[in-house]
C-alpha cells in the first residue's frame, strides 16, 4: 500500500478503539493492547476466491457452449444438423448396403444383384522356389495393355536364377510400369507363385500380357486370366443397369449404394430421417440445459446469476411448443423428455418439431453469445460490489477485496 494511505488513517483512530476495553480488563500480568494487523490471511483467502471465482468462471463458459453446441443440432441451415440427418436401411445388409447425405428426400428403391465388378487377375503355376529357371538365359522384354495403353517391359534372365528370383524379377518390372497392375509373390511352405492384378475393377481394366524378345510370359504362364475383368450387373427398380465398381450412386450422387455379394432376392434400400440420432440429439440438448441451470444454482454466492436467467426464460416461453413433443418444464425450471411421446409425436410432426426446436436453440445461441461476448468478469458478484460505496453491501466472502478493507480502515500494519 502506499504511504500517502496511511496517512488517511491516524494511529489514534486505529488503537483508540480498544483503549477503553483494555482499561476494563481484568488481567494478572501486564498485557499490551493489540495495535497491528498483518494481511497475509487476508491474501491467502483472496487467492483461494480468485481460484474458485475463475473455475466458476470457465465452467459458465464451457457449460454454455456446450449447450450451444447442442443447440445447433437443429438449425435446418446447418447441412449436417440432426435435423437433417438421414440413414439407409437395406433389407440385406450382407448383398448391399447405401449412405445417405444430408437433406436427401426419403425414399425406397428395390435392388438385384446379379453380378459383382471384377478386376483381372493373371497367376503363375506354383513351383518350388529353388526350381531351375524355366525363362530363357538373356534379355527380355514383353508388352503390358489396358485398352489403348500399352507398355514395353524389360527384366534380364541369368542363367544362375531359380524360380522364385525370376518371379521376383517379374513382379518388379510389373509394378515399375505405373499401368494400373500390381504384381505380388504368394508363398506357400516353399512353393511360389506370381499375381497379377489390376488395381481397379470393371471390364475396361482388362489387360494383356506378351513376349516381345524372349519367352517370359510364356514361360511363367502370365498370358492367361485366371479371372477376367467384369461390370457389376444390376437392376434398381426393375431397370437393369451396369457399373464398372461395387459402388453407385443415384438421386444426383445423394445415395451412394455399395454391392457385397449376388442376392437372390430383391433387397429393399430404405431412405429415411434419422430419428434416433435426433431423439439421443434431444436428449443431450436437455441434459446440457439442465447441467447450466444446476451450475448456476450452485455458484449463485459466486455468480451474479441474475444476469444469466435468460436461458430459464427461453425454456418457460419455449415450453407450450415442446409440451406436444413430449419436452416440458419441471417446476424446479430443468427440462424433462419423455421418450415414448416423443417418438409418436415427432413420427407424426416432424416439421412441427423441427420448427419449434429451431426457435427455442436460435434463442440459446443469441443468449450464449451474447454470454461469450461480454468479459467473464462481470459475472462475477465482486464486480457489482466493487463499484458501491458501502463496504458491507457484500453477502459473500469476495466482500474481503482490499477495497473494502481500505474504505473501513480496519486492516492496517504498522509496517506501513
């Protein structure tokens, strides 16, 4: 503190107090008047306020934005909102299945399958890794086409290789080609073998493999197709159609449907709102309501919790809207959410529900940004108290900041 405050505080006003006392006490041995004061608990319990007021503090801004964050589950004009949310249910999960974007219109389609997309895969006879080099000794080349690409290979066959170092040859120039077609060696005990296969499926990644110079193709039997490449084959609604993967998509690419395996059966692709993901959405947007409005019960010693009642406004204006949809408001002020009602009454009014969830969010984000907006501080009870002339006005123990201490004169140190 500084000197020229003391001196707004004579020695007589701070020890005179106790002068008339002392003189009444009744003691044995002499005792000197207590005079001097000393702030170290007084700081100590500042720094504990200030502790406890930031924590406060910080869980009102996260609790808030949390409830925020819940609430903008169901503004329509966000694109991937609960409210806009949409699942695909297939009647064969193990044939196929479908995603579904945001805001696609619900719909059923009836799928076939009928065939799977391939890619073409070439493999070499098994043979002991060890086996002699069926490949010529010398310098060999061969071509690799896709469709109208084709590509001259080369590898060098020395007299001193076995089987599995010429497959290994092979397999390198192979994926050194950059065409769509990886080679890899499979091993079984000590036996080998060479596959060669597109990366891609449908009819048009087929390719051919041919000796050039030397007979390398030949030799290690690559000229065959073990499996052909092939378009899937489907039909959606009864019309037959064809796709070079096991994927397609339909609505303008809002439904993308993936084929796993022929089925027999037609398969029913479902498109629809997500309705559970809205419900747990409800639930979390209660439970965060109800957390804030606990919070600040708690912390209202801490908190100037008059400024924050808006959020329990909101819900009490909210609250015939909600009432239909099973959403009411308790007599403490939290929020309940019956289940069952709740269902039965969204699968009968999803666009009222909507609608009254919009505006009942739209006023808890207005509320807390306008929250985030304002310095934290001045949520705080000391912030009100500092600006009073009474020192006393205080009900909580932040009424011990050193301003009031100061007005009062009572906390003084000779030291000073």
């Amino acid at each position: 503190m500084r000197l020229d405050r003391v001196n707004h505080t004579p020695f007589s006003h701070r020890v005179g107090r106790y002068h008339f006392q002392m003189a009444q006490a009744r003691l044995n041995t002499p005792v000197e008047p207590v005079f001097t004061y000393s702030l170290q608990p007084f700081y100590a319990r500042q720094q504990e306020w200030v502790t406890e007021l930031s924590h406060s503090l910080s869980r009102l801004y996260r609790f808030s934005a949390e409830l925020d964050e819940a609430a903008r589950e169901f503004d329509p004009a966000r694109k991937n909102s609960a409210v806009n949310k949409r699942m695909a249910m297939s009647s064969h999960p193990e044939a196929a299945t479908a995603n579904a974007l945001p805001e696609t219109v619900s719909a059923t389609y009836e799928l076939s399958v009928y065939k799977l997309a391939t890619g073409q895969t070439n493999r070499s006879p098994w043979g002991h890794r060890d086996a002699s080099n069926p490949v010529q000794a010398g310098h060999q080349e061969f071509t690799l086409s896709i469709g109208e690409q084709e590509k001259i290979l080369t590898l060098y066959s020395a007299p001193s290789d076995t089987y599995g170092s010429v497959l290994r040859r092979m397999a390198a120039a192979i994926n050194q080609s950059q065409m769509g077609v990886t080679a890899r060696m499979e091993t079984n005990h000590e036996q080998q073998s060479l596959v060669v296969q597109t990366t891609l499926t449908g009819a048009k990644q087929a390719f051919t493999l041919r000796d050039r110079v030397g007979n390398s193709i030949r030799a290690l039997g690559l000229q065959q197709a073990e499996t052909p490449a092939g378009d899937a084959e489907f039909s959606l609604n009864h019309l037959r159609q064809h796709s070079q993967t096991n994927q397609f998509t339909i609505e303008n690419g809002q439904v993308r449907v993936s084929l796993h395996q022929v089925s027999r059966e037609p398969i029913r692709i479902e498109i629809a709102r997500d309705t559970d993901h809205l419900l747990q959405q409800s639930k979390t947007l209660v439970h965060r309501y109800n957390r804030l409005l606990a919070f600040l019960n708690e912390h209202q010693d801490v908190l100037a919790t008059q400024k924050l009642d808006t959020f329990q406004r909101v819900a009490r204006a909210a609250e015939g809207r909600l009432r239909p949809f099973g959403i009411e408001l308790l007599s403490n002020g939290e929020l309940s959410l019956n289940e069952s009602a709740w269902r039965e009454a969204v699968d009968m009014d999803y666009v009222g529900f909507t609608d009254a969830m919009k505006g009942l969010t739209r006023q808890f984000r207005e509320e807390t940004l306008q929250l985030q907006k304002a310095p934290l501080g001045s949520y705080s009870r000391s912030h009100e108290e500092t600006q009073s002339d009474n020192p006393y006005i205080s009900q909580s123990w932040s009424s011990l900041h050193y301003l009031y201490t100061a007005k009062t004169g009572l906390i003084l140190d000779l030291l000073w």
